[in-house]
C-alpha cells in the first residue's frame, strides 16, 4: 500500500525537475527549521526511539540522513524533527563552487533509481562554519549526532588534495560529532584515486595530525566499485591510522540496470545499488573490526533489515527517501 508521501506528495514533486523538486524540498525544511511551530509539527510523525551508541556518541536511533541532500547544512533542526538518528551534512570543499551544468539529476522510477552528477555544489567551507555557528547560538542545534563529510575543489590539483581537506577540516571540526572523509564521489575528476593506498594514508596521516585535543572520530566514505584487491589495502590503511569508521558506500558506475537509451553519466544510487553495496558491508564486517556505516538502496524495512544483516551498525537514506517519503524511516524502525 502507497504511503501519503507518495499519494500526495511525490507527484508533485515528480512534476517538477528533479533538483527544482529538492530545492523546493531544502526551501521548506530550512524554513521549518526556524519554526517551533512547524518542528513540532513534524516532530509528531516521529519514530520510537531505538537507541545505539557507537564512537562514543549517542544515536537516538541508527538511521541517519545520508550526505549530499543537505551538502549546504540549512535543516539541521527539521531532520532531527523528522526523526533521524544522524544527520550527515557536505559534501563541503574548502572553496564555494556551483557544480556541473544542469541538468545534473535524473529519476529513474522504474528502478527507483537517480544517477546525479551534481559535481560537490555547495556554499564552502567558510560560508558553512559561518552557518554552523549562527545555529549553535540560536539554541536550536539538533539533539542527534551530525556528522561533515568533506571533500576536495574541483579547482585544487589532486596532488594538493590534503591540503584541501585539511582547511575544511579545522574550520568545519569543532561543529562535527564525526568528520567523513568522501574520497569516493565518481563526480569530481580523480577524487577516487585518494582510495589508493599512498594517497590515502597521506590523507589520513595528515587530519590525524591535526586531532589537537578533542579528536573527532574519523569515518571514509568509500565507493562501491572498488575490487577486492584494493578494499583490502583500504581497509589496511584505515587500521594503522585508526579510522573510526567506514561508510559504504557511495554511488556506482556501475549502470547496467538502467535501459542504455536513458542512461546518463554520473553516479547511479538507489535499488539497483543495494545488492553492490551489501556486499562490501558484508565483506569489511568479515575481514575488519572497524565499525561500518551502510548506505545504498535502502527502500524498505527489509533492504534495511539486509544492511544490518550484513554487520552494519548504522544505516544513512538518501534515494529511498526521494521514493518513499519521511513515512521510509518509520517503516524501517517500525521492523527493527
Ligand atoms: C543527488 C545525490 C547527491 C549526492 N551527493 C553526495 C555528496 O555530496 N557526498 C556524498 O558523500 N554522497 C553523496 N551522495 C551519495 C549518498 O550519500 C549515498 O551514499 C548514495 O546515494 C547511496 O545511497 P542511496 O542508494 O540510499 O541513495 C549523493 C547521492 C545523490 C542521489
């Protein structure tokens, strides 16, 4: 049976094109975020609480909201509302860029699919922190867990990648239960080449560094395309430099679920993910004690249900919810 999201809403937002739809979306649950009234209201719909604790911190419950649908970081407060366990804000890069040309998003509902090439558009570093800051004084940061997931410029050479991430890095720190490292994005040229080992452990070597007194654990975002070969030199490199976690995974390359007369370049998320993506989940529980993250073609109680299965410790939306609607994470905690 359709849920009311998707009796109601989703044909609407599905008239429209799909970024006018979500930042229609961001416009409204950025402005709800500056309501008492309106986070009441959403906060009615809310799930029980199951909650875990993991890298020290508490989780109200262990579905968050994935990377890149607030990469600005504008509806802290409305997510929380809506009952996310977690909320995972960026991709951020040290410099402000508009991204790719559009269109850049596209639907594919007969695979509840979408294969984005965004390209990382977002406010920046600075502009980011400076938003941050204003909502910590506000009184009304969230009271679950968020999570930055930083990346690299598109205008900074691969070869000063670190130092890219590390400006993000200070700025972004002190407003960050945990700091994700995205090095797996297949929309910014040569991005997932920092999954290789040198590169990698320079990165990695590099933030450590910079802990300073109160380190924020760190988790890498990684891709679901990678061979078994090179997930065992990732995962060998994320244990000598004691990373808290891995989230796996991000979108694929991999289009062979979409008919080639529709298919689009870019990175291709939802259902047809899910299978890829539970088995790296299945994989690094097996060969690593390094606690995993899953993401990747969550669309129901049961896709969930396989993550944890897997030996996923928490779980992160994205595509799902463009499908399903808020209505996705009571679903998911309702069969927890
Ligand atoms: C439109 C769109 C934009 C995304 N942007 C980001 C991003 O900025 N950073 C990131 O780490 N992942 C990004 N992702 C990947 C998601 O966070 C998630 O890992 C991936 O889509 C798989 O989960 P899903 O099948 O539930 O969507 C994006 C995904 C989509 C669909």
């Amino acid at each position: 049976m359709k849920n009311l999201y998707e009796v109601f809403v989703r044909p609407l937002l599905f008239s429209l094109d799909a970024e006018t739809a979500h930042h229609a979306t961001m416009r409204l649950l950025s402005g709800a975020s500056h309501f008492g009234a309106a986070l009441r209201a959403l906060r009615s719909c809310q799930p029980a609480s199951k909650p875990r604790t993991l890298f020290s911190l508490n989780f109200p419950n262990p579905v968050g909201l994935a990377a890149g649908l607030d990469k600005n970081g504008v509806a802290l407060p409305a997510w929380a509302a809506l009952g996310f366990g977690f909320i995972e804000i960026g991709t951020v890069t040290a410099k402000a860029q508009p991204g790719n040309p559009k269109p850049r998003i596209f639907r594919f509902p007969d695979q509840q699919a979408l294969i984005n090439r965004l390209g990382f558009n977002n406010d920046g570093a600075d502009a980011i922190a400076q938003r941050l800051r204003a909502l910590r004084e506000s009184g009304r940061w969230p009271a679950v867990p968020v999570g930055i997931n930083i990346g690299k410029s598109r205008a900074t050479p691969l070869e000063q990648a670190t130092g890219d991430y590390l400006y993000s890095f200070r700025l972004l720190r002190d407003f960050a239960d945990y700091v994700t490292l995205n090095i797996s994005s297949p929309n910014t040229p040569g991005l997932r080449e920092l999954q290789e080992p040198t590169k990698l452990s320079e990165l990695l070597l590099a933030l450590g560094n910079e802990a300073g007194t109160s380190p924020k654990p760190l988790i890498a975002k990684i891709s679901p395309d990678v061979s078994g070969a090179e997930l065992k030199s990732i995962l060998a490199v994320c244990e000598e430099n004691g990373v808290s976690g891995i989230i796996a995974t991000n979108t694929t390359l991999d289009h062979s679920s979409i008919p080639p007369q529709l298919d689009q370049p870019g990175g291709l998320s939802g259902a047809p993910l899910r299978d890829k993506s539970t088995a790296l989940v299945r994989e690094i529980a097996a060969r690593s004690a390094i606690p995993v993250i899953a993401s990747g073609g969550i669309c129901d109680a049961e896709s969930a249900r396989e993550k944890f299965q897997a030996g996923a410790q928490l779980i992160q939306l994205y595509t799902g919810l463009v499908y399903r609607g808020p209505q996705l994470l009571r679903e998911i905690m309702g069969k927890l």
